[in-house]
C-alpha cells in the first residue's frame, strides 16, 4: 500500500504542475496583438512640443536685498520650562 501510495504522490500529482508549465511558457512565447491606431483608450496622442518652442520659466523668488522688502525676522525664541520633579513623600 505505501509503495502505490508513493508512486502516486511523486508521479501522479506532478502532471497539473506540469500542464501549469506548458500553459504559462506558451503564454509567454506568444507575441502581443496591437492593432494599428489603439491606444488602448487612454486619450489623444501626446504630441512633443515644437523643436524651438522656449519652455516655460518658474516664478521668480521675491527679491531680497537693498532693492526689495527687508529680509523677514526670524520668530522670537520660546523656552519651555521643565521643573524638577517632586519625589513623593513616604
């Protein structure tokens, strides 16, 4: 009976992940059908800019300086005061 049982495990039940293999190598192997002019429905084509078209500039930062506003204060310090704990009384 253990020898059936054995032969059953090690050869019988290797077919479906044999089968799983074929099917997945053959998926891989075949080639992907585009049809011509589909995007896959993600909207118009992108088209690049033109070759001497600028691009457009960030916004430039305020000025500083004698020129523009003072430069902005820093805010004023705030210190936290941590008092010594009080042992409590026995």
């Amino acid at each position: 009976m253990n020898a059936w049982l054995f032969l059953w495990l090690m050869l019988g039940l290797k077919i479906p992940l044999v089968a799983l293999f074929l099917i997945v190598r053959w998926a891989v192997r075949q080639a992907p059908e585009a049809a011509p002019g589909s995007d896959g429905g993600i909207g118009p084509p992108l088209t690049p800019r033109h070759p001497h078209h600028p691009r457009s500039r960030p916004p430039r930062p305020p000025r500083r300086g004698p020129h523009g506003e003072p430069p902005v204060s820093s805010p004023a310090r705030v210190r936290a005061f941590a008092g010594r704990k009080r042992l409590p009384a026995r």
